[in-house]
C-alpha cells in the first residue's frame, strides 16, 4: 500500500474534486453544457463578494457584475488599481500558435504540467490552456496595448521551460497592463452601480454559518471599525504569501490573512511548502532592506551567469581571466545554459554562494554579465532590450551594468500553494472560492514564466463566472442569514478582541522585527534547499518566536483611526501561523519536486528526486484548532493524458 | 560600494486626520547606508519611533518597484523627490548627503484631501476612469486578437501614455491641482486605438467633465510633466483638448463617418 492510498484512508472529510467524466480535452465543455444557470432575470437576487482586486478579483468582479449579480469587491488599497498584478514585468502565455511553431493547447498544457513537476491537477490545467486564447483576445479588445510587429498583428517572445513562442507582452510591463484593463471594465461597472466598491478595506474574517460561507467581517483601515457583509457566495482573490520570507519580490501589503482566516474557519490549505525562488533578483544590500526587486528573467537570454573560480577572488569582474570563471549553468545544464528553469538556476546560484564564491561587498550573489552580448551585438542593441532593466539596476545599486556586470540572487517570487479548491475553484466551505495565486490549483510543485497572469484571468474571467452560477442556482429565493446572524456578531467580536490584544501587549519591539526575524527562519530551513533537520529546527524556533510577538509586540496608536502599525501586526500573526504549517507540509513530504528541495532526495548530479509512488498527491492541509497541529488529507493526483516523467533541462 | 550619510534632519508633516490642523515634526536619522531606499529610511525611523512609544508616519506605499503607484510625497517641494522619472518607493538615499534637512509633505491638492500624515485620498482618479476611461468590451465576446491589427506607431503611442501609474504627481505638482496630464494619458491610450473609436467622443467628453468636477484647471505650465515619473508628455493634454473640442461641437454623426 503506497503512502498516498495511507493517507486517504485516514481522510476526515472526502475531498471531491469534482472532475467531470470525460477525456481531459472534453471535460470543461462537458461541464459547461451539464451545469445549473441562474436566469438573467434572477441574476440580480444574489449578491456576491469578491475581495482583492487584482487579476483575477477585478475580471471576475467586472464579469459577475455584467452577467447581472450584485457585486461587492473589497479591496485593502486605496484604489482597485494597485494590486500586486501590477508589478508582473515578462508577459502572458496563450497557446495561439500565431507563429505557427508547433504550439497547441495540448502543448500548453503539456508544458505546464511538466513545469510543475507532476504534482498539478490535470484536468484544471487543460481547461488552463484552453482558455487562454481567450484571455488574449478578451484584453485586445478592452485596448490593452500588447507589443506588435509592424503588420500590426501581435508579436510573441519565449519564456523558460517551452520550446514555442508563446508569450504575448507589453513592454516589460505586462501585470501593468492587464491589471489596468480588468481595471478598466471593474470601474465601468462601478460607474453603472453593478459593482460597490469598498477600498481600504481588508478582511479579517469568513463567516460560516449551518456549514456554509455566509459573509465577511471586515476592517475599515481609515476608521478601524469592523463590520459585517453577508453574501450568498465569497471569493478570495486575495494572491500568494510569499510575504512570509519577510524580504521577497511581492509588494509591502501583501499578505495571507484572507486565505488564512478562511483556513481557521474549515478551508483546507493545499502544499503550502510549494514556494517559488526566482533566480535573477538584486541582492540584499544591507540589514535595513526592506524587499528585494525582481529583474525580468528575459535577462539570461543575454546574459552570462559566472562566479570566480577561486572565493578568495577579489579582484573587479573584469580583471578576472576567462579561466577563473566559472560559467556554472552553461557547464552544468549545457542545453540549456543560462535559461535553464527558475528552480534549476536558483538552487545553483545557491551553491556557488554557499560555497564561498559569491560576489559583491557582502558576497551574496552572482555575475549575470552582458559584456559579451555588447560586443557581440553593440550597445545599442542591448540597450533596445533591457534598457529600461538596466536603468532600474542602476538606480537600486548605484553600479552601471554597461559597465561592471549585474550582481543577482534569488529570491521569494510566487507561492503554488494555496487554498484547496475543487474543479469549481470553490474551497472546502461551500459558497467559499478562491482564485488566482490565492488557490493550489494549476502551477503544481513549481510555476512557468508567463502562467502567473494567464491563470488569474482564467480563473476570473472564463471560469468562475460559469461555475458560481452553477453554486447559486439552487438557493433562489432561499432565505439567507444576514449580518445580524449571532455568528457574525461573534466573529467582529473575535477580531476586535484580536486587534485591541496587538495594543494592549505592550512588549517593547515593533510588528516588523518579528516579520524580519520570521523571515530569517523560513528562508534558512524552509527556503530554496530543506532538510528534515533543518525543518524540524524551524518547528522549534518559530512557536518559540510566536510566543515572543505575543508578550513582547510593541503596537502604538489606537484601533480608531489609520494605524498601520496594527494592520501589520495582524498580518504578522497570520504570517507566523501559516509558517508552521509550511514547514510542517515541506518535513512531511519525503521528496523533492520543483520548488520543493529536499536535500535528502536529490539525484547522483543533484537534482530533484520525485517519488510518485508515494507522493503524487495533493497535501490539503485541515485547521486542527492550533497552528502546530494540523490535520492531513490527501487528493490523489491522476494522470491520464500524461506519462510521469522525470524532467530534464540538460 | 556603500556608505554611511550622518545627521539627516527629516522634518516631516504629522496630521491626526482630516480635519485636524497638521504641523511639521523634526527627527533626527543619525545614520542611514546611502544603499537604502527613501522609504526604508523612513521604515527604520518608524521602528524607532514605535519602540519609544510614539505613533509611526503613516504614508502610502505598496510595490516599492515603481509600478504599482501607491507611493507618493513631496520631497523638498519636489513630487517623487529629486531625481526625474523616478518614484518616491525607488529614489535612494545616494542622492543625498550627510548633514542635509529634508522636508516631506503629502501631495497638497484640494482633490486629494489628508487621511492622515502623508497619506491622501486619491479616490477622484477613480471615478474619472469609471466616467469612461475604458473601452467598452464584456466578458465573452471578443473576436480573435489578430483580427484587430493595430499599427505597430499607434500601438507603441498607446502603450507610452497607458503608462501611467495613477500616482497624482502630475496633480501635486500642479499649481492648479489640474489632472490633465492623468486624465488626457487615458484618453490618449484608448482615443488612439481601434478598439477605441466607438466610444471615442463620449468618453473625452464625459472623462474631461468629471476631471472638472473634481480638479483645477489646466494653465499650461507643464509642471505636470517634468514631476510625472514615467515622464508622459503633455501631447497627450493636447490630443485630450483636440478630441474634447471636436466632440462638443462636431455633429456626432459627421465625426463618426469619419
């Protein structure tokens, strides 16, 4: 009996996964023509909330307001238009095969499930890839201005871990602009009253009643007060937690309290421990670092990554020989070379530092160098390319990557896990669902470039729309509790009890030291390499720093106005519970796959080891009613359409 | 290679909340790596602050990459500080020197009233997009990408004025508190596209209108533009006006034969 068939045995509550009967490529239309539809008419008796607003908040706010549904989408910025969407640099994948180079929807699918190590769900991400054509003629005519070629059809570029060119952008500011389209049609519906807008505003609790989700409790961060909005269905759309590092390439605000809240009240959390490191990052300069930057992966395609042979090297870049370099992924994955995927390279980039041969005042990072591009191709043309990376570089280091080579490093970029949600994307609370980043559904153990943006959208526009429909069908003219219910009155109770214990603690450090220091321990033992040592450390450390942000935080000002001090606090505090359980998900699971490293299980070369015998299953993780005692169910995973392989990148 | 700036004199502007009268507060930075941010200063000044039991600054921030435009402030009277086509989240202390005083203010813009500190309410960039800063398209319909070519000119003019962030330097920097330059970046995003000219005349015409509810006017003094830190040109006031123009006093009709 393999460990996964264990572990499903031992379920405390069957996890449907809802997948329709059929051939992968005949399910989503299948389950299209099968489902229940809410008549327009009838559209307008349901109310459906919807928080966060970036990808895919604001298309399926945008959407579920067009069809008819009242909407009420709640954003914790100041405006719909800032979430962290925004900051997506490379582009969006869409299996249009307008180069006619071989792409297909199969190949997108393929390619995704490969990129995520076998550990995604199949039928999720072929219906993934399958919408994506429409996402990219959706945006094209709500004007979103993708790069052209000079016919003026749309132009593609490639992306690591494909072989086609698939990848439609803008600039190197693709997140900018597609957010700013599903910004655009949000607002027209907040003009034509179809949508209600609640900015800075940010939940703090799901509200379940008879077994179903209910509501929102939620905080107004200009006046503190904490009030209830009742719904007949939720969505979370509220992105990643990657935040849990401290420093990462998410923005300041992001956090996991939406997804976590929703997981203290029966939401099962699925492979928290799949994180993604991104490899080209600019390096931590000092102590006082508040967040990392991200620099485009388009960069390998021209760049070299080197270190010195020899770590006590200190000379300048230049002034090193060819011969006492070390070109590590051009000698290590020559196939690939300096384009080998995000996991590969991060983990590489790694060992040459922790072996000593890091470069930079504080020799924490690597040369990603252009030199050879330059003379190769002239300045101008690389500065045509990755001008404006270049200028960004400089401005955050000071150095002139004309010049002297960029130094990088990797960093905390996207988290694959998330809430658990079944085909429908609706958790385990009926009437929950969860979308984008915030859900564990299509990018498996590790995430391809460009699939970020492809499945908020997919998500927002193409399928919930389709699949709340089908929820709500059934609950026409049923009565449904509203905020005066007793278990709302309870749960803004709970919070405001919460938020007034952050400032009467009275300690003396502020929220941001235990962030920092959190930080430091997941990414030592829950970071790019783990070890069962390492993260049975952390299960030791971070109760025992948990205990200290609750006797010694330092929160000043009140809860009756703007007090950003208090937010953080809270996010900190979700923060530190979900981090146990990362590191609990990562100690149980005895293999290594993408963005999951176990050093224990690597191949002779150091590569990951799967083991699909025991561990092609899903982690779906139950709330046991204290962050260190989590309960484990399984969803098997089943391929049919395609053959568990070991990935290759040499 | 980094080093150490000593003595910087912050005086920065405390406001309890809207209706309270602000004022200038001084701290002293005695050191701070000319390697971090503008913000992360003011991160390592709150901490402190915290941990003597005083109120952190409150100020907007998010991405801390330039994109996002949460960030604001007016640094030594300047939008986004010194340095141009840079936001405030991506200046570093580099540009400046030890023994310098910084003033940081909000944005002062009657449209942008104080929350708090140097935090605004910039919610009237809002509702000029929801007047008509979108091309009507639901979800559902869309005909195939390539079926709408766009020249590649056009496209790439689209693309410099969509990329605004919202960030309302143009506004602060404004002796009139005039959106023009945010307002006519939209316009000229979506006015320039096909996929824009159904809607072209009743989109300038409703966003120029609900600019004018909210902001100032607009004097041609161009501040706007040299504060703007993605360096949108002010043509895109001048295409705004032309359009607006046209759809006042055109016939529909006629301009849509055109």
């Amino acid at each position: 009996m393999s460990l996964t068939e264990e572990l499903l045995a031992q379920n405390t509550l069957s996890l449907d996964s809802k997948i329709p009967a059929g051939s992968v490529e005949t399910k989503w239309d299948a389950y299209k023509s099968d489902m229940r539809l809410v008549n327009p008419n009838n559209k307008r008796k349901f109310k459906v909330i919807v928080v966060g607003t970036g990808l895919a908040g604001a298309s399926a706010a945008a959407t579920l307001a067009e069809l008819g549904y009242q909407v009420d989408a709640f954003t914790f910025h100041d405006s719909a238009r800032r979430a962290h969407s925004i900051a997506a640099q490379g582009g969006i994948n869409a299996a249009k095969n307008y180069k006619g180079d071989g792409d297909s929807v199969h190949r997108l699918f393929y390619d995704t499930i490969k990129g995520g190590d076998f550990r995604s769900r199949e039928a999720n991400v072929y219906r993934l890839a399958q919408v994506s054509v429409n996402i990219i003629d959706q945006m094209v005519s709500q004007g979103v201005p993708f790069a052209r070629e000079y016919g003026g059809l749309l132009d593609n570029r490639s992306f690591g871990g494909a072989q086609v060119s698939r990848t439609f952008y803008a600039r190197g500011q693709t997140g900018q602009q597609l957010l700013l389209g599903a910004y655009q049609q949000f607002s027209r519906q907040v003009g034509l009253g179809g949508i209600r807008l609640f900015n800075r505003t940010e939940l703090v609790d799901v509200v379940v009643v008879d077994g179903r989700a209910a509501g929102i409790v939620v905080r107004d961060l200009m006046t503190g007060e904490i009030s209830s909005h009742s719904a007949h269905a939720v969505v979370l759309a509220t992105g990643g937690y990657g935040n849990v590092f401290f420093l990462s390439t998410n923005a300041m605000a992001s956090n996991v309290t939406a997804a976590w809240r929703a997981h203290r009240r029966g939401a099962f959390f699925a492979n928290p421990c799949y994180t993604q490191i991104h490899p080209t990052c600019i390096p931590q300069s000092d102590e006082s670092q508040s967040k990392l930057t991200l620099m485009s992966e388009s960069l390998r395609n021209d760049g070299r990554v080197w270190v010195p042979v020899n770590p006590d090297d200190n000379r300048p870049a230049d002034q090193i020989p060819e011969g006492e370099r070390d070109y590590y992924l051009e000698r290590l994955y020559p196939s690939f070379g300096n384009l080998a995927p995000r996991d590969i390279s991060s983990r590489a980039a790694k060992r040459a530092v922790d072996r000593g041969q890091g470069v930079g005042p504080k020799k924490n990072g690597v040369y990603l160098d252009f030199s050879d591009a330059i003379s190769r191709l002239g300045r101008d043309v690389v500065e045509e390319r990755y001008g404006n990376l270049f200028e960004m570089y400089e401005r955050i280091s000071g150095e002139n990557p004309y010049d002297v080579p960029m130094r990088i490093y990797p960093a905390t970029h996207y988290t694959m896990g998330g809430l658990w949600v079944d085909y429908e994307l609706q958790t385990t609370i009926p009437g929950l669902y969860a979308a984008g980043e915030a859900n564990f559904s299509d990018h498996g153990a590790n995430r391809l470039g460009a699939s970020a943006l492809m499945q908020g959208l997919a998500d927002g526009y193409f399928v919930l729309p389709y699949t709340i429909g089908n929820g709500l069908a059934p609950l026409l003219n049923k009565p449904m509790p509203g905020t005066d219910h007793p278990a709302f009155k309870a749960a803004e109770q709970e919070a405001r009890e919460r938020f007034q214990g952050y400032l009467d603690s009275r300690g003396t450090k502020p929220p941001d030291h235990f962030h920092r220091e959190l930080g430091k321990i997941i990414w030592e033992y829950c970071g790019m390499e783990r070890t069962q040592q390492g993260l049975e450390k952390a299960l030791s450390e971070i109760p025992a720093l948990y205990a200290e942000f609750k006797t010694d935080l330092r929160v000043t000002g009140d809860s009756s106005s703007l007090n950003q001090t208090l937010e953080k606090a809270g996010r900190i505090d979700d923060f530190f519970q979900l981090g146990m359980l990362m590191c609990r998900d990562a100690l149980d699971r005895n293999e290594s796959c993408g963005g999951h490293f176990r050093s224990e299980y690597q191949t002779d070369d150091g590569e990951a080891e799967r083991d699909d015998e025991n561990f092609a299953h899903v982690s779906a993780w139950q709330w046991g009613g204290d962050p260190m005692k989590p309960v484990l169910n399984v969803e098997p995973l089943e391929f049919e359409a395609v053959h568990l392989a070991t990935r290759s990148y040499k | 290679m980094s080093n150490v700036l000593t003595n910087i004199t912050l005086r920065i502007w405390r406001q309890a909340g809207p209706a309270v009268a602000g004022r200038f507060e001084t701290h002293v930075v005695d050191e701070i790596t000319d390697e971090a941010s503008f913000l992360e200063m003011l991160d390592i000044l709150n901490d402190r602050l915290v941990t003597e039991g005083k109120e952190a600054v409150v100020f907007d921030h998010d991405c801390r990459e330039g994109i996002c435009g949460t960030c604001s402030l007016m640094i030594d009277g300047q939008a986004h500080g010194p340095q141009r086509g840079t936001t405030t989240c991506q200046l570093h202390m580099r540009r400046f020197k030890s023994g310098d005083t910084i003033t940081i203010e909000p944005w002062r813009a009657s449209a942008f009233p104080i929350i708090k500190d140097l935090m605004v309410d910039r919610s009237a960039f809002d509702r000029v997009i929801e007047s008509g800063g979108f091309i009507t398209a639901e979800t559902g319909g869309a005909p195939d990408a390539n079926l709408i070519p766009v020249p590649k000119p056009v496209s790439d003019a689209a693309m410099d004025s969509a990329a605004c962030i919202g960030c309302g330097a143009c506004v602060a920097a404004c002796p009139n508190g005039a959106a023009n330059l945010f307002t006519g970046a939209k316009i000229a995003h979506l006015n320039r596209l096909p996929q824009g000219q159904a809607e072209r005349w009743g989109r300038v015409e409703s966003m120029v209108e609900t600019m004018d509810e909210h902001f100032g006017s607009c004097t041609n003094h161009g501040e706007c533009e040299a504060a703007c830190p993605k360096e949108i040109s002010i043509d895109v006031i001048a295409l705004m006006n032309k359009d607006y123009r046209k759809a006042k006093f055109a016939s529909r009709k006629d301009l849509a034969r055109q």
